[in-house]
C-alpha cells in the first residue's frame, strides 16, 4: 500500500476552511476552574421545566420511538401556528412550519433551500459565528455588514447595506434580537430591510430566536409585523432552546412558503430523517403552556441585565449599549483590546468566564460578551469580581 | 413590490434536485387502509426496550438538558469503542468515535469531510436512496455500480468498480450487510474493494449498520477485519437504530481517523450542534446492555425470513436471492415487472404494503423490498396473503 497519509490534506475545502469557535479555546482553558463563574455560553442555568422533560417522558414510555414525520408530527405544527396566532395576533396555517434539529439545522435548511454554491449572503456584524459558517460550509459566502456602535445603540446602515448587494448577492440574514450585541431592529428598520430585499429581489433569512427576550416591550418587532407572508421572500429561523431552556433538546423550526413542503422534507430527510416523535411531545407541552416560564425567565434577565450595568458602568472602565432584547451584555473595557487575552486573564483574576468579542465577527473585536440567563446570585457574584479586578487592573 | 414569486422557482438547484422517496408515494397511498400489514419501512415493530428508554428519561429528569459536547458525551464515546473491541477482540480508541443525529448526520457529515462539489462517490446499485441523495446534495455525484443478481446471490464485480474510476472519483461508498439485496460483502470482496481503493487513494465510506443483522455468522465481515486503520482512507457510518429498535431516536456515530476530529466537531457544530445529551444516556445503555435484544431480533428476523421465503417460493412465481444479512427480502415475481403499479395493487389487492424496486435505484426496479423486522403472526399472515394472491394473479 501506499505511504501512511496524512489525513488532514484529505479533508475537503469546505470541511477544512469551517473555523473552530472563538469561545472554545476559552472555556477549554477555565472549564476546571474551582468556583468560576461561566457566562461565556449562550445559555440559561435552568435545567428544562419539569412539565416539558415529563411529556417527553411519557411519549417515550408509550413507545413513540418510530421514524416520524420529516416536517414534524402535526400537532406540533399547529400549536407552533396557534402560538404565532396569539403572538401576532393573526392566523397562521401549520403548512407553513417545519421541525428541525434545533435553530442551527434550521439555518443549515434555510440556507440549502435558496443559496447556490458561490452566492452571497449577507451578515451583519458582529454576528453569531455559526450563521457565516453555515453559509460558508453550504458553499455560499458570508459578505459581513459592519454594524456601527454608540452607547446610545449599535445601529444598522440600510444605504451600506444595499451597497452591499451585487449580482451575486441571494440572501440577507437578519438576527434581531441579535446574539452578541443585543441590538434589536425596530419596525422601522425592518421595514427598510424588508424594502431592500423587495427591490432586489433577495431573501430574508430571519433569525429571531430571541424574539420573546425584549427590554422594549412584550415581544421584539419581527418581520412578520411587517411581512407579506404569501409573497415575500422569507424564511425564519427559531426554536425551542432559549424560550424554554431546552438548549441541550436540539429542537427549532424553521417558518418557509408552504411550496417549499417536500424541498424542506427531502432536505430533512438526506440531513438527519427528522426530530425524534416523543421529544416533540416536551416541545409541544413547552409551547403551550411555557409562557409563565417565558416570563418567568425574562423578569430574570432585565434583574441580571440591571445588576450588572449597574456594577460595571460605577468603574467608568466600560463602554457598552444597552441591550434592547436578547440575553447579553456585550461590552468594551477601556484600554484592553485583546479580548481574547483579556478573557483567560479574567478566568484567572477574576473567576469569571466571559466570551471573547473576537469569536463574534468584524466589528465586535474590542468586546466582551457575558451572558445574562443565570441566577441573581451568581451574576451578582460575577459584577462584584469584574467591579474589583477593573478596579484594580 | 414586485409580482407575487413562483416560490419554486427560486429554490437551489441542490434543494430542487434532491429526489422524494420513492417509498413515500407508496405509503401515502396505503397508510390509512384498515388492516393492512406494512412491510414498507426500514424498521422493526418493537417500540425501544424500556431499559434504554428509561436511562434517557432518569438522564432528562437529571436535568442533562444543556449543551453537550459537540463529539458526544465521553462515555458514550468510550462505550462505543469497547463495544468495538468486544466485537473485533482488540482494542479501539474512543477518539475514532463521533456522536451523530443517526446514521443519516454520520454520512451526510462523511460526505462533507472528504467529497469536493463536482468529485464522484461510487454507489452499488441496487441502494438505499438516501446515500446517492446525499452525496448529491452536498454537490458531489453518485455514480452508480451495477450489481449483479442471481438466485444464487448478488455479487459486485470488482473489475467493473475499478472501471468506473477516473480522475474525478474520491470515494467508494460500500453498504453491507446492503439494504435493501440483503447482499453481505465476504472478507475476500472487502479486501478487494479495499485494494482498489488502496491503488488509487480513495475513501470507503463503509456504511455497517446491519452489520450485526448476519444469516451467516455471529456477525457480518466488516472493514474492521481487514484494514489498517492507522493508514486506510475510511469512514464507518453506524446506528443505534436497527440493533436497539431506536429508528426514532436519531442517533448514531460515525468513525474516523482521530485527526479529524476537530473538523468534525465544527460539521456538528454548524448543522445540528450536537445530540441530546439525556438521550445519549439511552445509546448507552443500549450498547451497554442490549446484546440480548440484538440476538432476540436477529432470531426473529431469521424466522421471518423462513415463513416468508417457503411461503413465496411455493408459487413458483418469486425470485429472490436469500439474504446474506440485514432485515430485507427483495424479490421480484415474475411477469410484474412495473412494481410501482404492483405495490399499489397489493395494497388494495393483497393488503400488504411493501416498498417498491423503483425506490432503490438502478438495478432494483423489477424488486420489491419487505421489511422482515415484525412480529411472526404478522409475517405469517402476510406470507398467507402473498402468496394468495399470487395464486390467482
């Protein structure tokens, strides 16, 4: 046989250019750290609610074990669809929602359903690292939208925007609420987006996985506030992880024309051949009786939200804008623009586990991002740590 | 704005392109027709036994609902690789295992590690449709090998897989024990096929996972008896799903040279961001402790497969190769050569459901496919009614 290869010149382009996480390196570092305050996930400290854990339990004791539905067992669609109904106000047809393998799969289909190898999507940023990846993984390329901050808010430019656009460009990914910066578009803006996408043609990606975590009001402003369903060019993204603290359930859906049913299945079908049938059950029970949770959660975030401003903006060290949605703080300490460095040294001199703005994109190099989701103890904890190490540092 | 869109239009043409099963048609037609005996689907009738079940629910209850590891829990990984030493005696590194959303993820994932858009995977035909799907979908093309059939058996003719390689060929994609001949490759036609792929620096993707679904021994011949796997181009793609009646679980593994691991961490990371993991809790126990459930079906199935087989060869109307392994009979009657139309006649005819040749590709369409994995009483009424009705057709 020939010479013991080395497997790594064998990977694909695709398989090889995908990039490692940002904040990967940083949680392998502080992971074993005694007493270390981790705010660098994106997710809650609560366990999934036991109303939801104990109906999947009991579909999986009636032996709801069997291949299933590829768009999702119908009741699941249409309580998804009564609960767009009692958010928007407005009838929703299930047709329209498919189950996937959490948020994530959801832009892996979304992006396969409309992007050809070589086109362009287009990101703001700074961004969730995984939507570029899966653009880029599915052979399209991310174009990035620099997003401008103030401490009065980030802001997005609609004219940079659509300078943007070529003939290349398919499709413009919107996360609002947005992972890290907390930034969340107003109807205005959607609007104008919305107004671009028309103009050219291109498709909307929503993301809109934080749309109940809103410091402005009872929900976030969506595209469906705005939207023509029937014509215009969207796709939205969500799922059950944040709402219900079902982040380790990889359950989301995605939202697309009702013509793009069997595309949608088939894609399903050739990924992952669907969601399990008794873990459908949890979510079903998540999204009709979760609101008390839901609110429950957000309450918990705006209390973390105002002991942590509060905390770090006494050291006159930080610059941050106040998140409108979402469940971050993203925020710049003055005179440490190495984030990355600047992360391993507040595992080690503070004990606390932040995520380094350098994993999320242009534009959010000089910040830090700590996630909210956690107990009142703990984040209080977490303020005092970074209020003495600014002090001191 | 402008007209209202033909949504369809705009689908990629990866997303248009990706084949319906062909089993679906069929199904659609008979799901709902009262005492019917489906034989169609590539499942067992056993809902999950309830020490598996019940390891993922105290898992859930735990509260083992966050993010996981994006490779799999470490012992699920490690159970993996002793099951893989007790069945190969010597032992396997739990780093050359990765955690998957089933056998379907682990190939989707296989294909995007090692196949450029626009390079070859060789596919022995007849196949499962999902393989050859998938490697289209990720901008790869199948090209398929004809198998050869006789009563005797199915064959594959190295020669004629040598042939079909050219410059654009990167991968031999080799399913045995094989859904849906039943053909199981002996450990000569291994080692050829992976002389072939030897000479001329191609990946095997071996997809085993009827691999313990044997009629000729306590389990089938595997790449693992004759590979180097230090220095062979392979990828394993397996399931819990067919040895521990877990189809609707989604998991599975797929096994690589260790050096791939990161990249395979970010495959997972950017299109299902892991496997739950409370029900990797379940694998574990199934691999763990489910050696008696693998031999009480196995039992079963080899039963079933002799009810079916002297039933339908008593009319002398049937030709079939006897399976090698996995939990297929495929057959063929004679003078039914459009078994589209005959699938949907014994529905209504026979009231049977079986999965027509068509589904799986060339070489496969004057078949039919029955799914052996059900309960005796079934398979003995739906032999009676076979072979009825082939009486008097």
């Amino acid at each position: 046989m020939s010479a013991s290869p080395d497997f790594l010149l064998e990977l694909s382009r695709a398989a090889r250019g995908a990039p490692e996480s940002g904040i990967v390196e940083v949680v392998n570092y502080g992971r074993l750290k005694e007493g270390l305050i981790p705010l660098w996930v994106g997710e809650g400290d609560l366990p999934t609610p036991a109303f939801i854990s104990e109906a999947a339990t009991r579909g999986l004791a009636a032996g709801e074990t069997f291949y299933t539905w590829q768009r999702g067992i119908p009741e699941l669609r249409q309580a998804i669809a009564d609960y767009h109904g009692r958010l928007f106000a407005r009838p929703f047809s299930a047709e329209r929602f498919f189950v996937t393998i959490g948020g994530m799969h959801a832009v892996h289909i979304a992006v396969g359903l409309v992007v050809e190898p070589g086109q362009e999507v287009i990101v703001p940023s700074p961004t969730w690292p995984n939507v570029p990846a899966a653009v880029e993984l599915a052979g399209g390329r991310a174009r990035i939208l620099h997003m401008d901050y103030a401490a009065t808010g980030w802001t997005l430019d609609i004219d940079r925007l659509e300078a943007l656009i070529g003939p290349a460009t398919r499709a413009i990914l919107l996360n609002s609420p947005a992972n890290p910066t907390g930034w969340a578009a107003d109807e205005a803006t959607l609007k104008a987006v919305l107004a671009v996408a028309r103009k050219h043609g291109l498709w909307i990606i929503a993301d809109e996985v934080y749309g109940r975590f809103s410091f402005t009001g009872e929900r976030a402003a969506s595209f469906h506030d705005v939207a023509d369903e029937a014509n215009d060019r969207i796709l939205y993204v969500n799922t059950f992880s944040k709402n219900w603290a079902m982040t380790g359930w990889r359950i989301g859906w995605l939202e697309a024309p009702p013509a793009f049913g069997p595309a949608i299945e088939n894609l399903v079908q050739y990924t992952t051949s669907g969601v399990p049938g008794f873990l459908q059950r949890g979510a079903l029970a998540a999204i009709e009786r979760g609101e008390d949770f839901i609110a429950f959660q957000k309450a918990r975030v705006g209390r973390a939200l105002d002991v942590m401003t509060s905390a770090l903006a006494a050291t006159n060290r930080v610059s941050f804008a106040k998140p409108d949605g979402a469940f971050y703080l993203f925020l710049a300490i003055d005179g440490f623009d190495d984030t990355r460095r600047l992360a391993l040294r507040l595992i080690d001199e503070a004990g606390v586990g932040v995520a380094p703005g350098t994993a999320f994109g242009p534009g959010g190099e000089r910040f830090l991002r700590l996630c909210l989701a956690r107990s009142e103890s703990h984040i209080a904890t977490a303020a005092d740590r970074l209020q003495d190490w600014l002090r001191k540092a």
